[in-house]
C-alpha cells in the first residue's frame, strides 16, 4: 500500500508540476535572441511552461535551484560555460537545448535544436543528384560554422564521388564591389551556373545582387541557399534547404527560435517526464528539411528531403520563371552577326552573308582547339542590319532581339548601314561593343567619335593609297574614276584624289561626271550614259571604281553596253569581286556573261589572308571540319570574332566581367595576337588595327573550272621595307605578263571613240547596191556580147604539132591561176589548210589577208590600182591606135611590145583583183550615226564617206570601174589577136561568159560569204557547175589538154566549195588532220584521173627547143626583133622525131628579122 500511495504521490506532483524553462545567456549572448525565444515561447505555450531568463557567468551555481523536469536552452555562446553546464545536467537531470554545434565536449543529456553538419550536407548533396546538378559552385561565408559546414559538404561529395565542386570564401564584410568582382572571377569566369550558397541572409543578398548585376541570373541558372537566409533573398526562382518548421524565419535569432519551438512540439509538456522528454528530443533531431521556392516573390514550400529521399509536392521555378531544371552545363557566350540571310524590301542580302563565313569558322575553330572551354559559344544571326539600311526596320528589329544579341554584335560590311547601326544601338541603350570585319570608312577610325566600335581592316581609304602607289609602279600616269554618292564613296574618292595629286595622277574623266547614284543599277544607265562616254572618250585605260560591289558589276555592265571589251580598259580594285560574281543573286547571268571577260586580268587588294603558318594550319582545319578551303574574303571575320573572344578571355583571366560592355570594350582594346591576316591588335588611338599587310589579287578566270581564281601577286605592308612586293607575275587582260600602257590607243587612228561605233544602214545600203550595180554591168554587157557577137563562134581545134610560146605559156599558167583566184573567193580554209590559204590569197591579190589592208598600206593600194587600170587603159589605146606601127619612134616599138603581154594579163588575170579593190572605196558600213555622212571608210576610218576626200575618190572609182570592166570584156577576145605567135587561142565566148562567172564571184564573196560561209561555198559551187556544163558545150580553148585542165581545176573547185562548206556547216574540229586529207585527197585523185586522159585522150601537140637561151628565146618569141648571132641552133626536143634540122633567117637591111625557115632532114 504504501509503494502504491507513493506513485500516485509522484503521479500528482508531475500532473500538478509545469515544465520549466530556463533561458542562460552571458555577455556574448544577442540580446534580440533572447527576446526572439522569449516572445516565440509565451506565444506558443502561454501558462503551460515557466519561463525564466537567467544571466550567469563562469562562477554562477547552476541546476541546483531548477525545477524538474528543466529544460536548459544555452544562448550563452561561452565555451566555459558550456562546460560547466553539461556537468550540471549530468548531477540534476536537465536537458540543454544548444542552438549550435560547438559543445566543447559530448553530453547525452544535450540535445541541438538544429540538424547536424553531416545529415545537412547529406540532404543538400541529395537534392543537387536529384536536380543532376554535378557540377557547382559552393560559395560560403567565413564564419567558422559554415566553414565547417563547407567541409562537411566536401567531405560527403568525395564520397558521392559524381558532383564536381568548386568553393569560394566569401566575406559578409564585402563591398557590392569586390562581391560582383569575386563573382566574375571565381564564378563567372568558371563558366559555373548551379550555384550552392552557403551563408547568412546579408551575405547572401550580396552574393544574389551580384548574379543579377553580372546577368548570371537569368533562364539556365540555379541557385540553392541555405536556411538561414531564407529572411532575405527573394528573387524568384530561388531555392532555400530550410530545417522544417522554420521555413517562416524572419531572421537568424527567429530561424534559432523556430528550431527550438519544432523540438518541443514533439513532447507533451502536460505529462512528460524529464528522460521521456530527453528520448522524444533526440529523435525530433532526425534529417528533415523543407524545400522552399520563391514563386512570384513568395516563398512556397514545395517539397521535403527526409532522410536524404527528396519528395516534390508541387511545380518548381527557377530564374527567368523556366520549370526546366537547370543543368550542370557549360553557360553561353553569345556573339551576335549581322549574317544577312533574308531579304528586305527587294534588297539582296547577299554579300555581308558571303563575308560572315569566317565568323561561323571562328567559332568552330574555338571549339576545336577548346578555347574558352568552359563556356559554350554560340553566334547569334540577326537580318536587323545587313546589307541595307532602313531605320524603322532596323531599330525595330534589333529592339525585339537586343535581349539576345550577347556581349558583342559583328555589324555589317556596308558603311552606311553600319552608320545607322551603330546610332540605332545608342537610341536602344545598347552599349556592347561592335566589331567590324570592314566598315572602312574613314569616319569610323575616330576612337572619339566611335569609342564603342572597332574595326579589323584598315579604312578603304588606305586602300585608294594603296591603288594609287600601284598606279605609279606600273608608271601609269591617268586613271579614270567613279565613286558613289555615299558617306564610303566620298571617303574613298576624297582618299585617292588626295593621293593621285601627290603622285601626279591624272584623273581624265570630268569631275561633274564621276559620282553615281549608291544604287546604281541597270535601270539607271540612260542618266549615266553620258557620264560614261565621257570616260571612254579619254582614252585613258586605267579604271578605278569606288563603289560597293554590285554597282561595280553594273558599271561593268554598262561599259560593256557602251562597247567596251576585254583589254579596252584595266580595273583597280579597293576589294575583290569574283566571289560575288559567283555567288551573287543580285547580277543576272546575262550580267555576268558580258562582263566576264571584263573582269578577267583586273587587280583588286584585299587583306592578307591565311598568312604565315598559322595561317595554313587555320586552311588545313577548315579542310578538315568542312572538306573543303574556307573561301577567300573571310578572313576579316575570323578574326574580328576570334578578336572578341580574346577580349573575353582577357577579362575572364583578369577576374573581370566579360559581360560588362565596358570591360570589354577595353579588353578588346588591349589583346594582340596572332590571326589569320598576321598579328591582330588595335591601336590605343584609333578603332582600327596597328598592322596591316594588303594582299595584290590578280582575277583570273578559269575555263576548265568556270569560276576566277584569285592569286596573290603581291603584297603592301605598311612600314615594310620594300612596302611593296611582288611574288609572282601579273596576267594581264590580254593574257600576256607585260605591262600594258595607260591609254587605249586606237590601232587605225581614228579621230572618235571606238564606243561611238554602230552598224551604219545607209552606208551599208549604198555598198551593196554598187556591188550589185557593177554585176549588173558586167553581167548585162557579157551578155549582150556573148548573144550578139560570139555566140556561134568557135575557134578550130588545134591538130598539128606546133613550137610552144611564151604565150601558149601564160595561157597554161592563167588556168592554175585562176583556180586560186576563184578558190580565194569561196569559203575561207585557212582554218585547216594555211598553205592553200596562202596561195590562193597571193593569186587573188587578196590585200586584206595579206597585209594589214588599212590606212596608208590601203591607199597605196588603192592609188597602185588606179596607176594600173589607167596604164592598161593607155596601153590598150596604144596598141588598137596602132601607135606602136610609128616607126618613126622606136620608143615606141618597144612600148607596144609591153603592152602585147600586159594588157591581156592585167584585163584578164587581174579582173578579179580589181573589182574586189575597185569596190572597197564603197565599203562604209560602220559609223558614229545614223546619217550617211557619219558612215566611215572601213580601211580607213579617219575618211568619213561621201563627203571631202571620200567623194573624189568614189568618182574616180566609179569612172575606173566603168572603163575597166566593159573594156575589158570587150578586148578578151581581141587580145589574143594581137600577137600572133601563140598556138593556144581561147574562145571568145568562153572569156566572155567569164567574165560573168568572175564577177559572181566577187559578189559572192562581198554578201554571202560574210554572213555564212556555208552558204556562201554552196551558192557558189552551183554556179561553178552550172560553169563547168557550159565549158563542156563551149571549149574553152582550141587545145584538147587546156580544156582538160581547165574542167579538172572547175570540178577541184567544187570539190573545194563543197568540202569547205561542209566544215562550216558541221562545226570547226579540235584535229584539222581529216580536212586536209579530204581535201588534197580529192585533188591527188583529180590529178591523177586527168594525166590518165590526157595520156590516152591528148597526146602533146606542142614542143619547145632545148639549149636556147631563155633571154633569146623570150625575144625571138614576143617581139619582131632579133640580133644576128644571137640564136644558137641546137637539137629539137626529144619528142620530135627529126633527129636534124637547120634553121635559115631573113634580115633586112635594119639588121630586122624578116622571116625564119627549118629545114629538117628525117
């Protein structure tokens, strides 16, 4: 009874006992902590606890006067005390609550309000494997708690083994300075975007305002904080590990009060015993967090971590409000280009793209050779400025995109464009530095004017320089010049003027006539029709266009309009072309057809490129990432981006912040290196480069390929010795290495411009109408005498063996003859037999081939043509006046002697030769206008037609060729008559119809032939056939063998025609081999079928003397003279049968040969 009545004594007292609390603090103690726990305890437990608040020091008694059960809460932050109170709980029985870990020593009656190191490492590191965060940023005060905290966690990764760490100490005493300078430096510049914050609430709000201010807190980002500064921060997307219960905290002595009240709501403080009260405490100590985001500036737990398990309740956000979880990637490096790939208001944008290429190689280039590897690089494209500005579009574009543009922006090439750019990027507050591959214009080398902006070329202005110092190497001493109406155009044409005039360039064309439109274009060549006359007429052949590309090509087209072709002019260029005529949608293919001879053999300059071996190391790996060489004209770009990225580099080694528009700019301003046009630096006072190496470009195209190769020739380096050198030698437009002069002479010397040219109709018209007027004579008065007179005449054929003459010679010889003079009037075969070409050109007289027939050598001609026919007229009337029968003169007698052998050969032979030179004085088929007297002579293009000189000259031409041509269709027959020692006589029908077939020839040869030689060589052989049936109805000579050879040479004439049309027709052949053989086959075969005839047919009626000398014989044989003694008899031919013979003279009393006898003896 007396156990039982104790129990229940006991059993009442606890019932009736409150739990007491004692609150210990010193002088370390935070007097708010103490008022904090006061204030949290009387809210929460009201009259169910006795609280009480207790100062001691390292002598006061403890726990001897405490109630029971006691509950110690230690805020005293004193090492001695600690200890001392430890050894009271253990004497009297009293839990101590301490609020951190630095106990001095193991006491189990202690118990911690908060969760230990290790469990709270453990539960962040099962977190950050749940997010697959394994690569992070630990940042955490230098406080010695999260010292040990960081330790802790380090120890627990090096056995999670699969998260990469990196820790920063960072000092809560930190300026907002030297907090965004670590920041950048330890952070940033590790490219490290999943970041663990270990540190109290002031500490962290500095570190989360540098995120923001170094724009790291955005989309991609994830930043995890501990509990204790779940007070502060309140940037959404941010994520706090917070001990569960104190997810409220409203400071650290709130976040040590809610850690204390949590482990008492686990005990029942009506009824608990001081060892339950113990057991409950320790367990409420287990591994529980909370998981609290910041959603819309509230914090919102959204999940728990229980034992390292991690549980999500609700949706997560991070920075930049993305549910995606943020990885443990490498963060972006933006560099932003204006690629040009869409098109704006019907403008091409096609050449800034062209020109980007090595920007996307510099960044592959990056990549490959890990530059900057631990961030990811990436080029952004924009169409906002490319290769044509508007500013509305413009400033709208980049306005929706600036978010995007990244921490440089490569603008375009065309400096207008770049102009309204950059003023654009003012207006939007956009203060990221600009890198230009060109922009030349000498306005944006001002660092004053343009501080923001950078440039890797040198203006184009250094290039006018450049073109004019070429000028003066190739002792060139004109140029022509045009410029365009830009900001650029007058830059550059001020630049060259400025250097022309030092050097003593002159530039021809007029001033007022040199600036043209910016969008100079097809459409605009009727307003500049003149202006480009102008230049033409200067004969200078020197051109230097200062104008963007695709006026250039455009001018091109104009001056090929205008006339101009390949070697009229030479081209300086400020910058190669050829890729755009390539690739360019802008220039229609008829464009580049014309003007791709124009192109070939020019000179442009570019920037050095891929020099050195880096540089052919840089080619070598774009062969290798691409398959094929980066294209020329990239260079710029490769190393405006690669000069960027070195900026970059240079503030991330620096600690500085790369994305801080001002460090930047300066960074870039202070890197040098090596690129692919050498050494990169700019210059401290100026946006452009210290060094710079032009490259001379010599434009070839390539046939085989069908695009231009670019071959460096040689090379400008500022401040080199010598500045200029040349490596290989220059092609010329004429595809010959010597330098070609400056003017464009005029082979014939004519008083006008080549360009004014033009088919002259009126000057044509009347051409051919003498041409046909002079057939018309021919062929009507041939006629008439051939009906009229000769029709039935035909002479006896010769039958006797006869002494052969020197007539019956010139006879034989006139049929080869005039098988070349007709052959010379058919198509022309000199493409695949030059050696008949040549004969045939030489038996026809044919001057145009055979000499340079223009100008002097053509008047010479000309006035030898005239001396003959009215020489032939003289001696035609002297010997049918009979004057040479005065025998009074003798003079005379030996004039008519001449005449007998001339007037025949110059009124038959040189029939064709005549009416072909007769006729060219009509030939004005070319002029500077559409009227007659604008038509020029086409030998001589300094005599205007039918006016001055010209007139003169056609009406002796006119009179000539109505003397000569009737006169000597009349006297054919009569020549003949003439001299009567000759055997061989031609039928007077036969020359008559002749001289029609003679004549149809030339016109043949002046019409048809110029337009077709295929059709001319047809329409000719028919009417050699229809010639060769009427030689078979009327024989052409009174010997068998004469009209043999004569049939032979027609049908090797029609064989000649046929054969040579046929290679017109069909195409020229690589191999003439074929031709040849075609056609000196046929003739071998004719040859040798007429020798057979003549053999079986036509035995020789005709012997000559052997062993007289020639001079005697031609003597005895053309004149009525001979000297006594001067005839030697010998032995007839061979093929005479008498084998004797004996030659008797008559001579008169002169000393005159009368008569001559043979007496033979057989």
């Amino acid at each position: 009874m007396r156990i039982f009545l104790s129990i229940l004594f006991n059993l009442l007292v606890i019932a009736l006992s409150k739990l007491s609390v004692y609150i210990l603090h010193s002088l370390e103690t935070d007097q708010e902590l103490i008022t904090q726990i006061s204030t949290d305890f009387t809210d929460f437990y009201h009259k169910k606890i006795d609280l009480f608040q207790n100062y001691i020091d390292e002598t006061s008694e403890i726990g001897a006067n405490y109630n029971n059960p006691s509950i110690v809460i230690d805020v005293t932050k004193n090492l001695l005390i600690k200890q001392k109170l430890k050894n009271s709980a253990r004497i009297f029985n009293f839990v101590i609550i301490s609020i951190d870990g630095q106990t001095g020593g193991f006491c189990e009656w202690e118990v911690f309000s908060h969760i230990s190191l290790s469990n709270h490492a453990k539960s962040m590191i099962a977190l950050l494997s749940f997010l697959k965060w394994n690569k992070i940023g630990v940042i955490y005060s230098d406080s010695l708690y999260n010292f040990n905290f960081r330790n802790y966690f380090q120890e627990e990764l090096l056995l999670e083994g699969n998260i990469e760490f990196f820790s920063i100490e960072f000092g809560n005493w930190l300026s907002r300075d030297l907090a965004e300078n670590l920041i950048s430096r330890e952070i940033k510049s590790k490219g490290l975007n999943n970041i663990l914050v270990l540190n109290e609430n002031e500490g962290a709000e500095k570190i989360m305002q540098s995120f923001l201010s170094k724009n790291m807190y955005k989309e991609g980002f994830g930043a995890i904080l501990d509990g204790k500064a779940i007070w502060g921060p309140n940037n959404d997307g941010l994520i706090f590990i917070s001990e569960k219960g104190t997810e409220h905290a409203k400071s650290i002595n709130h976040y040590h009060s809610l850690s204390i009240l949590n482990l008492l709501h686990n005990i029942d403080i009506d009824s608990e015993s001081i060892y339950t009260i113990k057991e409950k405490l320790n367990y409420s100590t287990v591994n529980r967090f909370s998981i609290v985001n910041i959603q819309d500036k509230i914090k919102k737990i959204i999940g728990y971590i229980e034992n390292n398990t991690v549980t999500f309740k609700d949706r997560i956000l991070f920075p930049g409000n993305s549910s995606s979880i943020p990885q443990s990637k490498k963060p972006s490096i933006t560099i932003s280009i204006a690629s040009g790939n869409t098109n704006f208001n019907g403008h091409y944008l096609y050449y800034n793209s062209y020109y980007k290429a090595g920007s996307f190689f510099a960044m592959d280039y990056a990549k490959y050779v890990h530059f900057l590897d631990n961030f990811d690089l990436s080029l952004y494209k924009t169409d906002c400025s490319s290769d044509y500005y508007d500013h509305d579009f413009s400033y709208n574009c980049l306005l929706k995109q600036k978010s995007s543009l990244g921490v440089v922006f490569l603008p375009t090439y065309n400096d207008n464009v770049c102009y309204g750019t950059i003023n654009d990027f003012r207006k939007l507050g956009l203060k990221i530095p600009l890198i230009s591959d060109q922009c030349t214009s000498e306005i944006f080398t001002n660092k004053s004017e343009y501080p923001e902006f950078v440039r890797i070329m040198k203006s184009y202005a250094f290039h006018s320089n450049t073109l004019g110092y070429l000028i003066r190497i190739f002792n060139w001493k004109c140029a022509i010049v045009f410029y365009e109406n830009s900001t650029f155009g007058l830059d550059m044409y001020t630049s060259f003027s400025s250097i022309a005039k030092s050097l003593g360039i002159d530039i021809v064309n007029d001033e007022e006539k040199r600036m043209l439109d910016p969008l100079y274009a097809p459409i605009l060549y009727e307003n500049y029709s003149y202006y480009i006359k102008n230049a033409i007429n200067t004969q200078c052949k020197i051109i230097v266009p200062l104008m963007q590309p695709t006026a250039i090509f455009n001018l091109f087209g104009q001056l090929h309009d205008e006339g101009i072709r390949i070697g009229d002019l030479i081209y300086l260029l400020y910058l190669p072309i050829v890729g755009f005529y390539e690739y360019s949608l802008a220039i229609s293919d008829k464009t580049k057809s014309n003007i791709k001879d124009l192109v070939n053999g020019s000179i442009a300059l570019w920037q050095s490129e891929w020099v050195g071996s880096y540089g052919n190391s840089l080619v070598d790996i774009s062969i290798g990432l691409y398959g094929k060489r980066i294209p020329g004209g990239t260079c710029p770009s490769f190393d405006a981006v690669m000069l960027g990225l070195h900026g970059i580099k240079y503030l991330i080694d620096a600690g500085a912040d790369y994305e801080d528009p001002q460090l930047l700019n300066d960074g870039i301003r202070k890197v040098k290196f090596t690129g692919c046009s050498g050494t990169v630096q700019i210059s401290s006072n100026s946006n452009e480069k210290t060094t710079a190496s032009i490259s001379i470009w010599n434009q070839i195209f390539n046939e085989t390929l069908g695009y231009f190769d670019r071959i460096v020739v040689g090379r400008h380096v500022v401040g080199g010795n010598p500045p200029f050198s040349f490596i290989k030698n220059i092609t010329w437009p004429d595809k010959t290495h010597k330098t070609p002069g400056d003017k464009r002479l005029n082979p014939d010397n004519c008083p006008f411009n080549l360009h004014l040219i033009q088919d002259s109709d009126a000057g044509f018209s009347l051409y051919y109408g003498f041409i046909f007027a002079a057939a018309f004579i021919v062929i009507v008065l041939s006629s008439i005498i051939l009906i009229k007179v000769y029709w039935k005449e035909q002479l006896p054929m010769l039958v006797e063996k006869s002494q052969i003459t020197v007539h019956d010679y010139i006879i034989m010889a006139m049929i080869l003859v005039d098988f070349f003079q007709y052959l010379a009037m058919g198509p022309d075969i000199s493409e695949f037999n030059s050696i008949i070409s040549f004969l045939y050109n030489y038996a026809s007289v044919n001057l145009s081939v055979l000499i340079n027939f223009k100008g002097n050598p053509y008047w010479i001609a000309m006035i030898t043509t005239f001396s003959i026919c009215y020489l032939w007229l003289f001696l035609t009337l002297f010997i049918y006046l009979k004057i040479d029968k005065w025998k009074k003169f003798e003079i005379f007698n030996n004039v008519g002697d001449f005449a007998r052998i001339i007037t025949p050969i110059v009124g038959n032979l040189g029939f064709i030769p005549i009416a072909h030179i007769l006729l060219t004085i009509f030939q004005c088929e070319k002029g500077i206008g559409n009227s007659l007297s604008e038509s020029f002579m086409n030998h001589d293009c300094s005599i205007f037609c039918y006016k001055n000189s010209h007139i003169f000259f056609v009406t002796l031409s006119v009179i000539t060729l109505l003397i000569y041509l009737p006169l000597s269709i009349l006297c054919r027959p009569l020549w003949q008559n003439l001299n009567s020692n000759t055997n061989i006589y031609s039928n007077p029908p036969f020359l008559v119809a002749k001289s029609i077939f003679q004549i149809i020839a030339v016109v043949i040869n002046k019409t048809l032939k110029r337009y077709s030689q295929s059709l001319a060589g047809f329409t000719y052989a028919i009417f050699v056939m229809i010639f060769i049936f009427y030689t078979k109805y009327r024989k052409p000579y009174n010997y068998h063998r004469c009209n043999l050879w004569t049939a032979i040479s027609l049908v090797s004439l029609s064989w000649s025609l046929i054969l040579s049309s046929i290679y017109y027709l069909v195409g020229i052949p690589a191999d003439y081999k074929l031709w040849i053989i075609l056609q000196f086959g046929g003739w071998l075969a004719l040859i040798i079928i007429g020798c057979i005839i003549q053999w079986k047919k036509y035995p020789s009626l005709l012997y000559s003397l052997k062993g007289v000398e020639i001079s005697v014989f031609f003597k005895f044989a053309l004149t009525n003279r001979v000297e006594l003694g001067e005839v030697i008899k010998k032995k007839r031919s061979s093929n005479y049968e008498a084998e004797d013979e004996k030659f008797s003279f008559d001579i008169d009393s002169k000393n005159e040969l009368i008569g001559c006898r043979i007496e033979m003896s057989n």
